[in-house]
C-alpha cells in the first residue's frame, strides 16, 4: 500500500487500529499495530523540523490519537469481574394424579 506521506500512513494505521478496538480483535494484533504507529512516529519525529505549520498540528493529534487508543488497548486488559453463581430456577413437575 503505499501513503502520500509518512503522517497519511500514520493515520490509516490509527484508524485500522480504533476499528479493531471496536471490533474487539485479539490483544496480540492490537499491540502490534500500536507499536507500528510508535514506530512510525518515531521516523516522523526526525523529519519533524521539516513539517509546515499545518501538518505539525496533524501530527501532534495523531500523536495524541495514538495515545487515548492505547489506552483503551489498556482498559481492555483489566480481568474479567466473575459473575456471581445466580439462584437459577427450575421447574417441578406436578404430582401425578395416578398415584
């Protein structure tokens, strides 16, 4: 696939990554793609003086972006609460009238 810039890939990556969020996709692919988008960064980050005014502001957003998904990768981790054993109903047949 390939990306007009380095920050249009960033952004395709974060919106792959909010949507498998949403979708509820395997931990292990998510973090994958969260270090993708860290790695990413990263090489914008050494060209970050070479960034306009506009694209800065992208940018720094989609830093920020980055950040609130990982931490919804985060909240998805914490432990299932075990549901308490619930009184369950059953139904008794009725006596026989034969005996």
């Amino acid at each position: 696939m390939h990306h007009a810039s380095p920050i249009d890939e960033l952004a395709h990556y974060l919106g792959q990554l909010r949507i498998d969020i949403l979708l509820g996709t395997e931990r292990r692919h998510l973090l994958s793609t969260a270090r993708l988008c860290g790695l990413l960064i990263e090489g914008i980050e050494k060209n970050e003086k070479q960034l306009s005014g506009v694209k800065l502001v992208e940018y720094k957003h989609l830093q920020i972006h980055l950040l609130d998904l990982q931490r919804a990768i985060a909240g998805n981790a914490k432990p299932k609460e075990i549901a308490k054993a619930k009184p369950r109903l059953s139904l008794v047949p009725p006596p026989s009238q034969n005996g």
